[in-house]
C-alpha cells in the first residue's frame, strides 16, 4: 500500500516546562503498526533527565470523507525523576 502521508511530522520547538519541547507525530503509528494507530509525544529538544510534566491534552481527527470525527481528551504525569 502506497500512502502520500508522510512518516512523521514535527512541529517548531517551543518553551514548555523550564524546557524546549516539540511535538512529534507519527501518522501511521509508530514501528509495526501499519497505519492503524496515529501516535503523538511530547519530546524534549534539550536532554533533560529530572522532571515532571502534567499534561490535560485534547485530539481531534477530523474525517474528509464522511462526518465521522474523532476527539479524546486526556490528563496524564509524565517526566523523569
């Protein structure tokens, strides 16, 4: 199957957390997924190994072909300690 989806995108780092962070996401999902889950992190630009992030997040997938979005809101403690 040939997909015009790139393999991943990254956006412009940003000051997040006492940190530089971008956002990565990986379309197809990540190794040995094949296309069928989409996964999205928060990644620090600057190797940090003590910290601690919350996060309350929301993801929307909009549908080009029928009126079927997709939206889930999460909350979750991440970091390194």
């Amino acid at each position: 199957m040939v997909s015009i989806i790139s393999s991943s995108f990254f956006c412009v780092s940003f000051f997040f957390s006492s940190n530089f962070r971008k956002i990565m996401l990986y379309p197809n999902g990540g190794q040995n997924q094949e296309g069928k889950n989409i996964s999205l992190f928060l990644a620090s630009v600057i190797e940090d190994t003590n910290f601690r992030i919350y996060a309350e997040y929301k993801l929307c997938i909009k549908n080009q072909k029928n009126d079927k979005d997709l939206e889930r809101t999460s909350k979750l403690i991440y970091g390194f300690y």
